[in-house]
C-alpha cells in the first residue's frame, strides 16, 4: 500500500519535475543582467521576446548549453530599441557545457542568421555574418559554419 501511495505521488510530481525550465549557469545569467542594466541605463525597459534565452543540449554531449540570441532582446523606450543590433546583425552569444558546474562561452559573434545544422554527421552552427567579415557592405552576407569541438566551436573545414 505505501509503495503504491509513493508511486502515486512520484507519479503527480514527474510532469512538474520536466516542465521545469533549467536554472541558467551564472556567466549566462550576468550577460542578460548586464544587457538588461545597460537598457535601463539609457532609460529603458528590458523586453526578452521569445527564445532570446534557450538550454538544449547543442554538442551532444549530455550537458545544458546556452544560446542568447540578442535579436529577441528588446530596450523598449530607446533608439535604437534593439541596443544589441546593428547593420551587421545582433549578437549571439553560445555557453557550452564544460562539465560540472563549469560553462565556456564559445561564441560570442554579431550575426545575420544562424540555424543549428548536422555537418558530416556532426553537430554544427550555420550562421550568415555581416559582409564587413569577409571584405563586403554589412548588408550583404558572408557565410560561416562551426563545429563543436567539445566546450569549443571551431570554424568547419571548407
């Protein structure tokens, strides 16, 4: 009887145990509070759309990593309303997972477009870059993919 009562519970409290959101690392956590410091700074207020801040497991190797994508962080009240954009995109910041209680940034890039993508079967960010980075106007683009080489991204082999 009390194993099924503790199963029961155990039961009831699974589905809260998953919905939980993970709890960002402390270097994740002071890059938003600084951007959100320096929006209120230049008399704004801080808006965090939709995926600005997401935990998944990026490099496959069992840990929480951390993408801040800065073109869904808004400082509603001032121009430019999104401080972390510019002609040649918005800032991406990437936290991989160092193991125990340690998380690496491994990227920290202004760009256009990014989407995660397999390259040879391995793990890779795709990303477009302002033109600057490769001799053109921002407003063209330069394509850039990394892999994941542990906590690191390092730029894929043409």
């Amino acid at each position: 009887m009390i194993r099924l009562m503790l199963a029961a519970i155990l039961m009831a409290l699974l589905p809260t145990g998953i919905a939980r959101s993970a709890q960002e690392p402390d270097v994740v956590a002071k890059e938003v509070r600084d951007a959100e410091e320096q929006c209120r700074a230049d008399g704004g207020r801080p808006l965090k759309r939709p995926n600005f801040m997401r935990v998944e497991d990026l490099n496959g190797d069992g840990g929480e990593d951390w993408v801040l994508d800065f073109s869904k962080f808004e400082c509603a009240g001032t121009l430019p309303p999104q401080p972390f954009c510019g002609s040649g995109g918005c800032s991406l910041s990437i936290y991989l997972w160092a193991g125990g209680s340690t998380w690496q940034k491994a990227l920290d890039e202004t760009v256009q477009t990014f989407r995660f993508v397999k390259q040879n079967g391995r793990p890779a960010l795709r990303v477009e870059l302002g033109g600057s980075a490769c001799g053109k106007v921002n407003a063209r683009s330069c394509p850039q993919t990394f892999v994941f080489e542990g906590a690191k991204l390092v730029p894929a082999r043409r």
